[in-house]
C-alpha cells in the first residue's frame, strides 16, 4: 500500500520532545494520555505507514523512564460501564491494561479510583485490585469543580486525595475510556508533588487533531468524523493565535476547558507554564508525515467509512440519524461523497448481475476484484478467497480450497450446530484453507498473501454478519456496508 507516514521517524522525534519537555519541568513530568495507547487503527488509516501500536513502542523505547498510572471514573465502575471495541467493562479494561504495561517492562504505580462516593461497586473493585497485589487510590469529588479553584487548589479539594508515590520522571497517566479523571488526577499529584517540594509539570498527548496542519486537512476533518457522535469540533487555537501570532488547530472541547486549566496549574505552580491548549500537547505526528497526498487520500476513504458505518449503524438499532445528518456535513467539506471507493460501484454491479450479495475490494496495486455469493462460500468468504488468490498471482477461476475441506465444516454446521446456512464464513474459509495447504502448493501459496491484505478496502451489497466483519477487522482489511439486510426478517444475528 501507498505509505505517507515514517513511523520511526516518529517513534525517534516523539520520545525526544516528551524528553524535553520533562527537562522542562526540572525533571518530573505527568502525561495524560489521550487515545488508544494499544490499538490506535484510526490512526493507522488515515496516517498509511503508522501502526496501530506506534504510541506504546515510543514509549518501550524510554521505558526505563517511564510509570503508569491508570484512572477510572468510580460512576462507570458502578454503571458497567463498557468499550464497545473491545465488549469489556472499563473495570476489567483496567486489568487488561496493567497485564499489558507490566508484561512489557513498564512500572505500573497505582489504579486511582476518582469521583470516589461510597459506591458500592467500586468499594468490591478496590478490594479485588488490592487482593492482585495492585495498589489503589482514591479521588473525591469536588464541590464547585473545575470553577471553584481556590477550593479545588486546597486541603480541602486536592488535597483529600490520595496521593500515588511516584520515583520516575515521566509518569503516563491512561484510562479505559473518556471521563475516567485523568487530566484531575495529573493536577492532583501536581498539587501534592509542590506541597512536597517536588518540582513536576503536566502536559497532554493528544494524536488528533494534528496541530500544525491546516483545519481543513483531510487528516483533522476524518478526526471530525471518527467524533461525529460527540458533536464536537476542530478549530483554530485561539489562545495560540493571539499568544503567538500562529495557527494552530485544537479541539473545541480543550479550548473551552483551557482558561480553567490554565488557572488552576497557576494556582498550583505560582504561575502558567502554557499560553495555550496548542502549548500542552507534545504531539510529534504532524512531523512525520512524509506523503501528504497519500494521508489525504486516506483521510478521505476514512471520512467515507465512518459514513456507512454509521447508516449501518441506523440500521441495526434505529438510532444516530442526527450522527449520519452529521458525517454528510463532513463529507462534503472533505469534498468527497458515497461513491469515493470504486469497490462500493463494483460490489453493487455485482449484485445486480448475480442476483445475490457481492463484495468487492480495492487491491494494493490499485485494481478491484469482486466475490459472489455461492453455493459453498459466502460473499465474504469469496471476495476474500479472490483478494487472496489475486495478491498471490493465481488465476481467480482455480477451485483451491478442496471439497473434502469444505464439506465436514458445513455438515457440522447444519446438522450439528443448527445452522440453516451452509455456506463458510470467512473464518471458516480460512481454516478450510489452511487444512487444504497441508497438502497443496497452491493452497499454501494463497494463505501466505493475507498480510498484502492488510489497509485494502472492501465493499459490501449487504450489511455481513458479525463474524466476518471481526474477521476482516484481524486482517487489517477496512470494511464498508450498504446498510441493508440480505433478508427481509424483523431479527438478524
């Protein structure tokens, strides 16, 4: 795939002014961390080059310097509160994140347990990490917050909470999700670190929006989408253009929260390190950019996608019209429409022509193949038999995955699973072809092109069952629905 983005570069230039910016502080500095630390595949597709896990390999790189500190909101602990990527609860996310840390070296100092209120739930959670041996803090909430900054700025506000002991000098603060505290847990510590005579500092990582690229770059407006249900915005830094006379792009969120901010660390510090929400971000990103076509045209299959995805998603439960009424808005100031990918006109033709659900994907070198649905395989499974076979260079019309493969998958799913369909999914196309490749050359040759798959696009005349959009979702492969059901039934699973 056409690449726009030297993720080493970025990875050497990103762990270098987080360097910098804890020299700036004397030598301690806490980092909210903003985004998906793990599986950032956002930024993956819009940034072609950047892998999905680029922030947590920048940080392994000083990770001798670096604790974790994980914050969860005590109202989510009580309400399940869960990631809909990954179907967990931000609870149980947080021991997910401490395994990850801890498995790769990182010193994870605390779980803080913030907006702290006698919850039941969050009291049994608070047990249970301590029971793992993992330490926990807590965080109350605050009277008149974030306005009242001679309270918050207190013994009486952050001066309640308790503090996480800390011995190194860049100090990561995550979360499982939006809400959770963290920026109220960095300025905490910020203000029991002074009270210590610690000299320590905050700053923010944010991916998105990049700050030094225009607010009408492809890559901030795809960001305008991928929040299209939080009605928020990116603008021009006001705080930046009149501190410096410079352009910078933030979001509205950030701009709105600054002056609060801004007057608590002056209140904590004896004065402002920042002149604008633009000052307290340490996002490289935008410097690593090495094809600006390629990031845009990216940017603007991304926009598109989170456009489907959405009307798909009006499909499925009835909800998210105003969002859809939303990404249309940002469609047409990316200058783009429905029809942006050649695969949504190529899958569409296909149905028309077989009668039945088709798909079609834009292949590495640019051409489109198509898949059909059949007797055996599913439209899915098909399209990505043709993908394959045509990546690795064998005919599309070769019958590679043998019937002896096939069969006992779909008499096991008829009559032993209760499946009326007999037709393979795409993981079970897969596995088929993996057993085929044990004894077939051809098989072998077409399974080795799954990586070549990866950052294709793919278009389908139907909305495809859960299980080969999981599927697709593993291989890298993005995926777009017409929001329609192949069946005319009032449930679908």
């Amino acid at each position: 795939m056409r690449q726009g983005f030297d993720n080493g570069r970025y990875i050497e230039l990103q762990a270098e002014h987080i360097r910098q910016r804890i020299g700036q502080f004397g030598g301690k500095l806490y980092l909210e961390f903003g985004g998906k630390l793990f599986d950032d595949n956002h930024a993956s597709r819009v940034l072609p080059g950047f892998e999905p896990d680029s922030k947590f390999r920048m940080l392994k790189s000083i990770a001798d310097e670096v604790e974790v500190i994980i914050a969860i909101n005590a109202n989510h602990i009580e309400k399940n509160k869960a990631r809909g990527d990954l179907g967990i609860t931000y609870d149980e996310d947080v021991l997910r994140l401490v395994d990850l840390f801890s498995s790769n070296g990182f010193a994870v100092a605390a779980v803080v347990i913030t907006q702290y209120a006698g919850q039941p739930a969050a009291d049994v959670f608070r047990h249970r990490l301590e029971e793992l041996g993992i330490t926990a803090k807590l965080h109350y909430p605050i009277e008149g917050y974030p306005h009242d900054v001679d309270l918050i700025v207190s013994p009486e506000g952050y001066g309640k909470n308790e503090f996480v002991e800390t011995t190194r000098p860049l100090v990561v603060v995550t979360a499982p999700g939006p809400g959770s505290g963290k920026l109220a847990t960095c300025l905490s510590q910020l203000y029991h670190e002074h009270l210590r005579g610690v000299e320590a500092g905050y700053a923010k990582f944010e991916t998105f929006p990049v700050w030094n690229l225009p607010l009408s770059h492809p890559v901030n407006i795809a960001y305008e989408a991928a929040t299209a249900d939080l009605d928020d915005a990116n603008i021009i830094d006001p705080f930046h253009l009149e501190a410096y006379g410079k352009t910078a792009v933030n979001y509205n969120r950030d701009v709105e929260a600054f002056p609060v901010v801004r007057a608590l660390m002056k209140k904590i510090l004896g004065e402002s390190p920042y002149q604008s929400p633009t000052d307290m971000g340490v996002n490289m990103v935008g410097f690593a950019i090495t094809d600006d076509e390629a990031c845009s045209d990216a940017s603007r299959m991304e926009i598109v996608r989170r456009y489907f995805a959405g009307r798909e998603q009006v499909r499925r439960t009835g909800m998210g019209d105003e969002q859809v009424d939303r990404l249309k808005r940002i469609m047409t100031k990316a200058g783009v429409d429905s029809d942006y990918s050649p695969a949504r006109a190529a899958a569409c033709a296909r149905e028309q022509e077989t009668g039945a659900p088709a798909g079609a994907m834009v292949m590495p070198d640019g051409s489109v193949v198509t898949g059909k649905t059949s007797d055996r395989l599913g439209c899915a499974s098909s399209l990505l038999m043709n993908a394959l076979k045509a990546v690795s260079g064998v005919d599309l019309e070769v019958e590679v995955i043998s019937d002896d493969a096939i069969e006992p998958i779909s008499r096991l799913k008829t009559h032993f699973l209760g499946s009326s369909n007999p037709r393979l999914h795409t993981d079970e196309t897969l596995m088929a072809l993996s057993i085929t490749s044990a004894e077939s050359e051809v098989a072998a040759r077409v399974l080795s092109g799954l990586e070549q798959l990866r950052g294709c696009d793919a278009f389908f005349s139907v909305i495809i069952s859960p299980t080969d959009e999981e599927v697709m979702r593993r291989l890298g492969i993005n995926v777009c629905c017409e929001p329609k059901y192949e069946r005319h039934t009032l449930y679908h699973r």
